[in-house]
C-alpha cells in the first residue's frame, strides 16, 4: 500500500518520489487531483509538495486545514509555473520527481507503471503517461512529437514509447536529471517550458519515454485557461497563445542543433509574422497581432543576445547525434494539421 510521507517526521527514510503539484485557485480541481494520488496502489513511499501560486480562492486554506501531510509552500506574489515547479522540487526529498497539474488526476497504478518503467528503462530521462481526456476518457496523447517549429505532436501509437517531449502535467523524471537540467528557466514564466526541458534533455543524450500502460485524465486547460477543442473549433486565449508562441521560439533557437537551425528560425518568424496578418484579417481586428504575434517577434529580437548565450552554452553540452535528435520529429507543421481539422482558432 502507498504510504504518504509526512513532512514533519523524520528523513531516516526518504521518501521514493516527491509529487509536485503546481496550484493558482484550484479549489475545484485539487480534492480530485490528490484523492487519485491517496489512491495509489503498491508499496511506495511518496510525498506530496503543493506550490500556492498566491491564489486569492480558499485552495490554499484548504489544503492547510484540511491535509496537513501535505507540504505546503506559499508565495507571496504570483511567479508561474516555471518559478513555482523549482521551488518544490528544490525542497523535495524523493528520488524521483513527479510534476502533475492540479486539473489532472493519476489512474491507480500510475506510480507503479512509472518506477517499474525506470526498472525496464533505466537509460530513459523523462517520462509520463498515456493522457485521457477527463470529460470523454478519449486518448489525448501517449506523450508528443515535435514539428520542426516546436509544436506538439500528440502521438496515438501505442507500440511507440520513444516520443519527443511530454507535456507538465505528468512528468516524471529521477531528481538528480533535473538537477543536471537546471529545471525549468524562470524566465518563461509559464507555457512550453516542457517543451524547452524535454528538447534540453534530448540534447544531453536522454531520452523520453511514455509508459506502455496505466495513465491520468486531465481537465486541459482548466489551470490556464483555452486549449480545448468545443464544438470542432480550438479555443484558446490571446495570454496562452503569446506565452506559448515566445517560449516555443526560444526553445527553437536555443536548443536545435547543427546551423541549419538559422534558416530555420528565419522561415519560424517568417511564418509566425504571416500568421498574424492573415488571423488579424479574417478577425477584422489587430488583437492577434498586437497580442501574439508583435510581442513575440519584439521580445525575440531585443533577447537574442541571452538567446545565443543560451545556445552556446546549450550546444556545448549536446551529446546527441542529429539524426537521434530529429528521430522524433514530425515535418509536416502541427499548425496546418489543426487549422485543416479546426479551422481558424477562436480567441479569448
């Protein structure tokens, strides 16, 4: 039977994995998100760290009164999720990491599948779970592939477990990868830095893998809002869409190898700049541009020195050879996949 450690005993044994657990008022989403890891079957000692990212609802309270083997960590001003993840796992105690949203909740044997994968795999980096819809229990993802824009991929093979890069709302990796990672840069706030981690990893020569069984439904985008498909249409918001836009280009420009990433980056901006006009015509507003598309050709240019700071130091560490690199990568645009299937995302 999981045991849940209790952060006020004594650390003569540690616990196997440290769950964190991101929260920005998510009264409605945590009783869910940590009933499923309570449930947890197998012999496992884990402890659960929550992050309360100054929420202004009674989750923090809450967790307070109501779990105290719960560790809890309170900010006083709203940093993200980036800031929020590296802060629990710095005080984490486990061996293992396992980062899970608060609007996702882990089938039974979820840590189970996961420790017996690093026993079967144990040159792999980052892990995760088949993603279910929470709604429908439709399969989502068994983790992604990559465009060569750095989009996401779902992938739906079940016989493919070497994949790009899972998304942060399960993912699972031994503390001491992180550590060699750096977790994830502060400076991007919140939004594809699981991008930017699993492309790093990959990188350094670790790969990233999904386990063949068990999984977790997730609420998606129920913790940032947008991100859902209603009605055929994608919805998402103009925060989410510059978040996601700025990150994915830094994670393009810093961690693609070989100097075929700058022809590359010329025809992203390119496009990225395109996109913006055409999505600011067929809305008959300068929302799009002014909210996605400008911020992140501005911010790209007036960063491009710690960007090619990045990069060296980035490159300077590959251990991975291109084609092993690229293994995982889908060359058709995810963006046309989407607007061919959804038509032109709808804004919020």
């Amino acid at each position: 039977m999981a045991v849940v450690f209790k952060p006020d005993v004594d650390l003569a044994e540690r616990p196997k994995v440290s769950i964190c657990i991101a929260n920005y008022n998510g009264m409605s989403l945590l009783p869910d998100c940590l009933d499923s890891i309570f449930r947890q079957e197998g012999e496992h000692m884990f402890e659960i760290i929550v992050h309360d990212d100054a929420s202004t609802d009674d989750s923090a309270n809450w967790l307070e009164a109501e779990h105290r083997n719960v560790k809890l960590l309170r900010s006083e001003s709203n940093v993200g999720f980036c800031v929020a993840n590296n802060r629990m796992v710095n005080v984490a105690c486990g061996e293992f990491v396992l980062l899970l949203n608060n609007d996702a909740a882990l089938f039974a044997d979820a840590l189970t599948t996961l420790l017996d994968d690093v026993l079967r795999e144990p040159a792999s980096g980052i892990r995760t779970l088949p993603q279910y819809d929470w709604e429908s229990s439709v399969l989502v993802d068994r983790g992604c592939l990559l465009d060569p824009f750095c989009n996401p991929v779902p992938n739906l093979e079940v016989t493919r477990t070497s994949v790009a890069m899972t998304i942060g709302a399960c993912l699972f990796m031994r503390r001491s990868i992180w550590d060699d990672l750096g977790g994830f840069p502060a400076w991007m706030d919140s939004l594809a830095e699981d991008v930017y981690l699993c492309c790093q990893a990959r990188l350094r020569g670790h790969a990233i893998r999904v386990a063949t069984g068990s999984g977790y439904r997730h609420r998606q985008g129920a913790s940032f809002g947008g991100n859902r498909v209603q009605d055929g249409k994608l919805h998402s918001t103009f925060r989410r869409r510059a978040l996601s836009e700025r990150n994915k280009t830094a994670s393009l420009v810093v961690l693609t190898p070989a100097p075929s990433v700058w022809p590359l980056v010329a025809l992203h901006l390119l496009l990225l700049a395109a996109e913006g006009i055409v999505l600011s015509v067929l809305m008959r507003s300068l929302a799009p541009w002014h909210g996605i598309y400008a911020p992140t050709l501005r911010w790209t240019f007036s960063q491009r020195k710690m960007l090619l700071s990045r990069r060296r130091d980035e490159q300077a560490q590959r251990n991975t050879g291109l084609r092993r690199y690229f293994a995982t990568t889908r060359f058709l645009p995810q963006k046309l996949r989407l607007l061919r299937r959804h038509g032109v995302p709808r804004l919020g």
